[in-house]
C-alpha cells in the first residue's frame, strides 16, 4: 500500500539485503533456527525440477532407495554417512554419488544400530566399485569407523589436521602414513572444516 514501494524499490532491497531477509522484513514470514545455507525457494525449485521416485527400495527395512546400478568397474562413487546419535530420536543415513558425474545415485535412512549400519556401508561401499566412504567421526560415528577398520574396507577416508580438500589419491596416502601424518579415520566437522563444507556445495 505504500506507493513509495513499487516493482523497482522491491528489486533494489532485494539485492541490497538478500531474499531471505527481504521475506523476513518485508514478507511478515519468521525466519529463525530453520535458516539455511541454500535458500529455500531454490531447494524448492531442485524438488520441482529433479525429485523422482527410485528405482527401486532394498534393504532389510526397505529404506535403501536405489535410483542407479552401479556401473562395475567403470566410475567412482562416495559414500558419505551420518550415524544416529543413539538415542532412538534420529536416523542414520548415507548417499551415495557418483562422482564422475555429480549425481546422487542412491540413499538410506533408518533406524539401525552401528553393527548393522556398518555392514550395510560395507556392502553398499563395496557394490559401488569400492567407494571412498566418508563417516563423520563424531559420537557414535566412531563405533561405525572401528567397524569398518576391523572388517579392512579399503577405502576408507582418514582426515589429516591440514585438510584443504579431498582427493582420493591424498586419501590413499593419509591412510598409509596415518601415524606419521597424524591422520585419523572419517571427517571432523567443526568451526574449521564447517565453511569449506558449505563453500564446497555452494560452488557445486
């Protein structure tokens, strides 16, 4: 109702303060805790354009949904996991990527303990062409990492203190020199490593 603000003032104050503040300030919408990195409106549009149903559903809860085989022994694939905290209130789950082509192939969520979890990342890792599997080693991340140490998964990401970036082939030489490199199994997420995360998937 304020005639001041027309198409060309809202254009303006979009860019100067961004969409997100501009619902904020101007859409009466409360944007608190729930504030993401990417904004909302693309994830929405991402859903529209991208999200399909699987393949197929595996697993022993059927909560393994498959989008693409594996391609054997063509390609490389990630694993990337998230392990429950262990109180029955969250899931674990993990995606796998390919990697040659920037596309999520598959993914689980469930409640299962460690035990379980690590064998279905094993198998996973293993049906992917031995895929790299990255664990957060946080909490009960770390019962899963010993799992899948003690069972000899060979391609198991180990972080060094330097950590820059990820590259498969450092990857191979961290786990090797792991007491000399003071590198240790899975991925720290923390104030350091938080901002090269988000500025990784930003720029992809």
């Amino acid at each position: 109702v304020d005639p001041r603000r027309d198409a060309k003032w809202a254009e303006n104050e979009l860019k100067a303060i961004g969409p997100i503040r501009f619902r904020q300030e101007y859409g009466a919408e409360f944007i608190g805790s729930g504030n993401t990195v990417i904004d909302e409106d693309l994830i929405q549009h991402y859903i529209k354009l991208y999200k399909q149903e699987p393949k197929y559903k595996s697993g022993i809860d059927n909560n393994l949904w498959v989008w693409e085989d594996p391609i054997y022994g063509r390609g490389k694939y990630m694993v990337v996991g998230d392990v429950a905290r262990g109180d029955g209130n969250d899931s674990s789950a993990f995606h796998v990527i390919d990697l040659d082509r920037c596309v999520q192939v598959a993914e689980y969520e469930g409640k299962v303990d460690t035990d379980l979890f690590s064998h279905m990342l094993i198998t996973t890792g293993t049906n992917y062409n031995d895929a790299l599997i990255v664990i957060e080693n946080a909490q009960q991340g770390y019962a899963v990492l010993q799992n899948l140490i003690k069972r000899q998964y060979k391609n198991l990401f180990y972080m060094t203190e330097d950590i820059k970036y990820i590259d498969e082939e450092d990857n191979i030489r961290n786990k090797m020199n792991a007491d000399e490199k003071k590198s240790v199994p899975g991925f720290t997420t923390s104030i350091r490593t938080r901002p090269l995360i988000i500025s990784k998937l930003e720029e992809f």
